[in-house]
C-alpha cells in the first residue's frame, strides 16, 4: 500500500508529498491473457449453448409421411 509522507530534497530546499491512496480489496489484474481467455470461454459456452437447442428442438429429420396422415378426396366433392 504506497500511501505516507514522501520527501524530496534538492540543493538545500526540502519539500514533503503527503500520499494517501487507497487499493482495492477484492480486484484482479486484467491483462490481455486474461481477457482473450473470458472471450474464448464465452464464444465456447455460446457455441455449445446453440448446438444444445439445435439438437433439443427436435428438428424434421425428412421423416416420409405415413397413409394415414393423408386423405384422398373424391373429386366434386365438398370438404366436411
């Protein structure tokens, strides 16, 4: 913590520097690993986020429709 009285003396003349400087307790140092890091786990975390609803969604997997999801009509004749 570099907080105090600072002193500095030139030719004969003697000046002080009171410093108070407060640090933080709970901070991390950023530095540019650290932030490449936050943005390969987010982009990761996304990619994995849209394949989980890609595959939950449950997409049509070309499935041929069966005889009886189907009606054959009789031609002149009035939906009911």
């Amino acid at each position: 913590d570099p907080r105090g009285l600072y002193v500095c003396e030139t030719g004969g003349q003697r000046r002080s520097l009171q410093v108070h400087y407060r640090m933080c307790q709970n901070c991390i140092e950023v530095d540019a690993p650290t932030i490449s890091g936050i943005v390969v786990a987010d982009v990761v975390a996304t990619l994995l986020l849209a394949v989980a609803v890609y595959c939950v969604t449950g997409h049509d997997r070309g499935h041929t429709s069966r005889a009886s999801d189907r009606q054959n009509l009789i031609a002149n004749e009035l939906y009911q």
